[in-house]
C-alpha cells in the first residue's frame, strides 16, 4: 500500500542517515526540502525530494496535494509519567499561595499523593484514562513516546503501571517506550527504613519485570530527600543485569554529583539538568549520555530552565521532552516546549527542533525508526497548516499549527 505527497510547501528534518546525535554548529541546521514530494509504502518512508526530480511512473500511486502543508516528522517526546490516577490542582494552588514543591512533598504531597491514588484506581480505568491522553499528545504532533512507572511504589502497583503501558503500546500504533521508575520516592511506610524499600526495587520489583519483559529502561530520581547518587547506582547497576539501560532524573534542584556518577555508567540520559556545576558540563562533553531539557517543568513549577545553550556551545547533545505529569508538569504539549525553548532558554529555531525530533530519538535509541524524514523510517508524520516557517511553530506560543498527523503511513 503506497501514498504520495506531492506539492509539499516544506518537508522538514531529510536527513539521510542519523545514527549520531547532533551537537555543536551541527544543532544549527535543519535540512528541508521546498516544493517537495514523499512516498510511504506500507508504513515507511520509501522516498522523498524535490517536485521536479519526482520519477514519472509516481503518477499511478494514491495521490495527496501537500500544498498547504510544511510537513516533518512527529515528535518524540522520550520523558512522559503519563500513565497516573488523578490530577493535582489542589497543591498547584498550594504553590501559587506561596509553597515550594519541596516543601508539598516534605508534607505528604506530590509523588505519595500520587501513588497514594494510583493503589486505589484500577487497571482498566488508569488504561482508559491514559489512552485518552496519549491520543490528545498525538493530536498535538507526538508519534513516539517514552513512559515511566513510578506512581506505584509497591510491587503491585509498579506491575499494575507497567501493564497499562504494555497494554498501550499493543493497542495504539505510537512508538512507546517503557521506563521502570520504582525509584521514584521512599514510601512513607520505608521512611525509617529506605534500604528495606530498595532492597525491594531490586530484588523483588526487577526478577517480576523481567519475568513479564514489561520495561525497555530503568530510571531514579536522584535528588536531596529521594535517592542518593550511591542508591542510584546500585539501582542502575541491578537495572543493567537484567539489561535496562539507564535514563535518569538528576539535578531538577540541588546538585549532588549525580551527572557524573550517571554518565560514568553509561546512562542513555540524563534529564532535568535545571542547575548545573561545570563537573556536570565536563562529565557531559565528550559522552555519549544525552541531556534532556524539559522546559514546561521550570515554566510550571517556577524552577531555574536547564542551561541549554552552554551546554550546546559544550558540544553536549541537547534533547527535549514534556515531563507530563499530574506534579510538575500537566500539559505535554510538545509544540509549546519547542515556544519555551525558543523564548525561555535561547535556544535557536533550529536547534530546539533537532532536540524535539532527532535528538530526542537518540534519548530514546530510536534513532533508526523516527525522528526525521529518512528512507526506510516509520512513515509518522505532522501536517503544519496556514503557516510558512518553521520559526511560526514556536511563534503561536500556547496554539497548535497542526492540522493532522500520520503514523505509519495512515491518519486516524
Ligand atoms: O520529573 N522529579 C521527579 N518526577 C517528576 C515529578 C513527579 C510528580 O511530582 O508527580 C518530574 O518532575
Ligand atoms: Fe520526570
């Protein structure tokens, strides 16, 4: 089954191979083809260029007009939590009456409120709940999507999350990803007793995920009062014999030399990144380890941004993410990260882009699946309407230039 797309305005990010991150002058560029065409054959990008080089025999193929359209690849937002129970607005107003989130979490709030919800909801519903939200996400222009455990905290509930996430990826066709984030925060009942609680990530919570192949990653949030940088390591350590990659939250707000000890054993990426020292920025440089920026975070909570561009001018490979969840993050707009990266972190058009896209799959390692307009990749695909630069998509702070989105080849 083939479609062609003729007389596409702008077909963004063709890219002919992308099995490096991008860094450096090289985040500077996004290859784009004007009055263009492009072919999907059963789900795939099978070709694509320039109207005047399109072959003759293409006339007989099921034809679209894309003179409407500036179209790209869908986003790929590596760092969501949105499988969870019930929103937070609660300790939202709690913040805008002056409280810290630090300071709502210290009183029972935040990540326990959370997990205190999810234990009481079933897995039906919490399925229901999330499809709904993945299904919004990918009409804002998101295609592939990682998600995190988390809000569990127990074996049970960990499995219960990590099923409705299995579950979703086998009855929608988005790309996911699964991180298994039993290392979120110390339940109340482990308080006095935080080795008993991790002694239980690793010896009971790991073999059971294991058994089910029920997770593709594994993450710690490492910060003052959830894990230390030494539990975080053992946590990655016991993660990687089971073969989970690293992918972690580290420096959201205290600096404790978690970058380092992270990228020294490999981690795939390191997220939040809002303070950082220079041993941070030199542990990053040079590394393989991708620095995901989650810029509705810092908007939402009221936090300091990820200093993007010193790490850009460090060669450092950038990406950026939502961070959707009921807490710190409650919108996974990918189209408004790309507005605060532009206007909140300085980052170039270009350069927040390549993050939300291409990038963004390495943090991922999709890299060969999604992320640009590449022979043989998913045919997943975003069609921008009434608008004529790539720089118009930040522009609209807060709306949507999206008139509809494919994946594998198909609309919905
Ligand atoms: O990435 N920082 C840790 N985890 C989430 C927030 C979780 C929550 O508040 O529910 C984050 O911001
Ligand atoms: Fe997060």
């Amino acid at each position: 089954m083939s479609l062609l797309i003729t007389n596409i305005k702008e077909l963004l990010q063709v890219r002919a191979t992308t099995s490096l991150p991008l860094r450096g002058e090289a985040m500077n560029e996004v290859p784009s083809i004007k009055n263009a065409f492009l072919l999907t054959t059963n789900g795939r990008i099978t070709a694509y260029g320039a109207m005047e080089n399109i072959p003759e025999n293409y006339r007989d193929y099921e034809i679209i007009d894309g003179s409407d359209y500036l179209i790209g690849p869908g986003y790929v937002d590596s760092h969501t939590h949105l499988v969870f129970a019930a929103t937070r607005e609660k300790e939202f107003q709690d913040r805008i009456n002056g409280l810290t989130y630090e300071e709502i979490a210290t009183r029972g709030g935040g990540i326990l409120n959370s997990a205190a919800k999810l234990a009481g909801m079933n897995e039906d519903e919490l399925f229901k709940d999330a499809l709904t939200r993945l299904e919004l996400l990918n009409s804002l222009g998101t295609t592939t999507v990682e998600i995190k455990s988390g809000y569990g905290l127990s074996l049970q509930a960990e499995l219960k999350m990590l099923r409705v996430i299995k579950r979703l990826k086998q009855e929608t066709n988005l790309h996911i990803k699964a991180t298994f984030l039993g290392a979120h925060a110390i339940p109340m009942a482990y308080k006095n007793d935080r080795k008993v609680y991790i002694d239980l990530i690793i010896n009971e919570m790991l073999p059971a995920i294991n058994k089910d192949q029920l997770a593709d990653y594994i993450d710690v949030f490492c910060e003052k009062n959830y894990f230390t940088v030494d539990e975080m390591l053992q946590i990655i350590t016991a993660g990687k014999s089971y073969g989970l990659k690293a992918k972690v939250h580290v420096n959201q707000f205290n600096v404790i030399g978690a970058v380092t000890a992270a990228v020294k054993v490999d981690s795939v990426s390191v997220d939040h990144l809002e303070v950082m020292n220079p041993e941070d920025y030199n542990a990053l440089a040079g590394s393989n380890t991708i620095a995901t920026a989650l810029p509705s975070c810092s908007f939402f909570l009221g936090i300091p941004y990820a200093p993007v561009t010193d790490m850009i001018s460090r060669n450092i490979a950038v990406a950026l993410a939502t961070d959707f969840n009921p807490g710190s993050t409650p919108s996974g707009n990918m189209n408004y990260v790309f507005s605060l990266a532009c206007i909140k972190m300085g980052m170039t058009v270009e350069q927040a882009y390549n993050a939300l896209t291409i990038n963004a799959s390495h943090a991922i390692e999709l890299q060969d699946e999604v992320g640009s307009i590449t022979v043989g990749k998913r045919a997943d695909l975003v069609f921008y309407k009434d608008i004529d630069s790539l720089a118009t998509i930040p522009y609209h702070f807060g709306h949507s230039t999206i008139h509809k989105v494919m994946i594998n080849g198909k609309f919905k």
